[in-house]
C-alpha cells in the first residue's frame, strides 16, 4: 500500500511539475507575442506623425529622412504578424490581433508614410525641374525652350498630380501642394497666352517661308487679338521680348516687297481666273499648287481649235500673264521657245481630248521685278 502511495505520488510531482513547466513556457511566449504587438501598434500610430508633426510648424520632412521609420516599420510589422501566427494563441485570438495589426499598417504605412514619400518625390523630380527649367528660359527669352517645358507641365497637371491627394495628413498634403502645385498651376496659366502667341509666330514664319502670306495674315490676326491678354510688358521681361517677336512677324507680314514666287502665285490665280472666263466651253482650270495648274477638259475640239488653242488662245495668256521671259532659256515667242513647248505634248494628239492623263512640264523663267526659275507643270484630265 506504502509503494502504491509512493508511487501515486510521484506521478502527481511529476505531472504537476509538467503542466506547471507548459503553462510557464505558454505563458511566457504568449506575453512574448503581445508585447511585441502592443511594441507594433504604438510603432505603427507613430508612423504618420513623422512628416505631421513637421507640417504642423510648417515644415516638409525629405522622403530621405522618411525611410528609416518607412524601413522599421515595414520589417517590424512582417516579424510580428509571423510571432503572431506561430504562437499558441487561439486561431479566434490571432485573427483579432492580425485584423488590429493589419487596419493599423494600412492606415499609418500603406495609406500615410507610403504615399506621403511617393508624393514627395514626385514633387521634386518632376514639378520642380521643370518650374525652374522654365524660369531659366524665361530669363534667356528662350521661347521654345519655355513652349517645351510649358507643354511637359501642362501634361502633369492634367493628369499626374493626382497623387499628391493619396496620403493622409491635411497639414502635409495642405503644404505640399502650396510649395509645388499652386505655384505650377500660377506658372501654367500665366504661360497660356505667351506660348500660345509664340506657337503662331512660328506658324506665321512657316507660312512665309512658304508663301502663303495670306494665311499668314489670318494668323497674326490671330495673335493681335491675343495681345490684350497678356502680362503688363514692363514689368515682365519675358513678356517684353515676346512683344518683340510680334512686332517682327508684323513687318514680315506687312513687308511690300512680296516673294518672287509669292508673285508668280498671285499670277497663276489670274491665269486660272482668265481661263475659266475665256475657256470655260473647253476647259476647266485650277491652281493646285505652286508652279503648276490642272486642266479639265470639258468637251472635244477639232484639230483646228486644238492648234489653235494650245498655240494662241492658252499659250499667249500663259506668257502674258505670269510674266514668262524664257522657256528653257529662249525667248518665249521664239522658234526654239515654241519647239519646247511642242517637244512636251504627246505624239500625234490632234485634240484636247488626246491630253488628258498627261503632263506638260516647262522650264520657265518668269521676271515680275526678280528673275525667277521655275518648272511649271500643266496636268490634263
């Protein structure tokens, strides 16, 4: 009876001594568990006061000072969600906490010090570049520097600012938009006006350089009515040199001393013009580009009006009126004059009609104050 006591009693020490082992040890790792969570959340609410707090005074915190908390944060929060997991909580125990951990890392990390670093360094490697990108082409009344940039800032304010919104922290986002987006919203719209004039002065230029100084003359008319929009000139130098381009494309515009080719053009006009009115029972002319006219044949002639036509009634108005000195350097009305012109028409036409897909192609010379080579083209159709 003694033995069996004994031995009852053993068994009692020994698992006694085991069950007080387990809940020591359980106990200990539990506690283990939850202080590094409660270590976490205040971690974790702390976050967000990083770039606030600086705010508050007035103050934008570098995203450079920003990821050591960023970093901390990222680890310590993934070391404790694995404690949490592998501890011998409850599966109910874990999922509370992992749910409290989680919120609390998507609100201060993933929906604060995340988006606030990436607005940050969105605001000095795009809007800040090109702000002062442009103020220095302002300086040097580099137009087309300033139009390119201007069109750069247009594009990110249209559609890519948006993430300066995406962070928590009024203070933060109030200033960070203060100190980049409403000075480049400033910079974009007192640009409007001056890049858009710019953009026609070079349109102007273009059109000149390709006579065309008609529409050159809609453009600027263009520009003149723009002009009360802008900048008070004599405070704003940029301004001031930009009304000097203006001023420039006026005097080419309104120069007399028009192009040679600008008025063979205007001669080619008249040519169709006369025809139209002369020949309108045979042809139909018109001017589809420089140096050239497309002839629609509108009924057959004999042989006869077919000589006399190309010879007389086409040919005369032809020198005439746009001035023709020389057909490949003879004398329009001389026999080696006519030869040329005779040498382009197709073997054996007899009549008009025998023209048509073909193309006369004349090495003129056409003098109207300037001697002016060209090669004029007459298309039949």
């Amino acid at each position: 009876m003694k033995k069996i006591f004994i031995k009852q009693t053993a068994v009692l020490v020994l698992f006694t001594a085991t069950i007080l082992s387990v809940t020591t040890v359980a106990f200990g790792a539990s506690s283990s568990v939850d202080q590094s969570v409660n270590k976490l959340k205040t971690e974790l609410s702390k976050a967000t006061t990083h770039y606030v707090y600086p705010a508050l005074d007035g103050g934008l915190v570098s995203s450079n000072v920003l990821y050591s908390a960023l970093n901390s944060a990222k680890n310590n929060y993934q070391l404790t969600r694995k404690a949490v997991v592998s501890s011998t909580k409850s599966s109910a125990s874990k999922k509370v906490t992992l749910a409290e951990i989680d919120a609390l890392y998507n609100e201060k990390v993933s929906g604060g010090l995340v988006p606030y670093i990436d607005a940050y360094n969105y605001a000095i490697k795009y809007l800040e570049p090109i702000m002062s990108d442009i103020q220095a082409a302002k300086a040097n009344n580099d137009f087309s520097t300033v139009e390119k940039k201007y069109h750069e800032l247009s594009y990110q304010l249209k559609g890519r600012t948006a993430i300066l919104y995406r962070f928590s922290g009024k203070a933060a986002r109030d200033l960070l938009l203060k100190e980049y987006k409403e000075p480049a919203n400033e910079i974009r719209d007192e640009l409007m006006v001056p890049v858009t004039i710019h953009m026609k002065n070079v349109e102007i230029t273009d059109l000149l350089a390709n006579d065309k100084k008609e529409q050159a003359e809609l453009v600027l008319a263009e520009v003149e009515a723009l002009l009360p929009r802008l900048p008070d000139a004599s405070k704003n130098s940029f301004v001031a040199a930009l009304l000097e381009e203006v001023t420039s494309m006026k005097e080419q515009v309104n120069d007399t001393t028009l192009s040679p080719q600008y008025v063979l053009d205007s001669k080619v006009k008249s040519l169709v013009g006369l025809l139209n009115t002369t020949q309108s029972d045979k042809i139909t002319a018109t001017m589809t580009a420089s140096n050239s006219i497309t002839v629609t044949i509108n009924k057959d002639v004999d042989p006869l009006d077919y000589t006399s036509y190309l010879g007389k009634e086409f040919y005369s108005s032809f020198i005439n009126i746009l001035g023709v000195t020389a057909i490949d350097g003879n004398h329009p009305l001389s026999t080696k004059g006519v030869n040329t012109l005779l040498a382009t028409v197709p073997v054996g036409s007899q009549t008009l009609a025998d023209l048509k897909g073909h193309t006369l192609s004349l090495p003129i010379t056409v003098n109207n104050g300037t001697a002016l080579t060209v090669e004029f083209k007459i298309l039949f159709k």
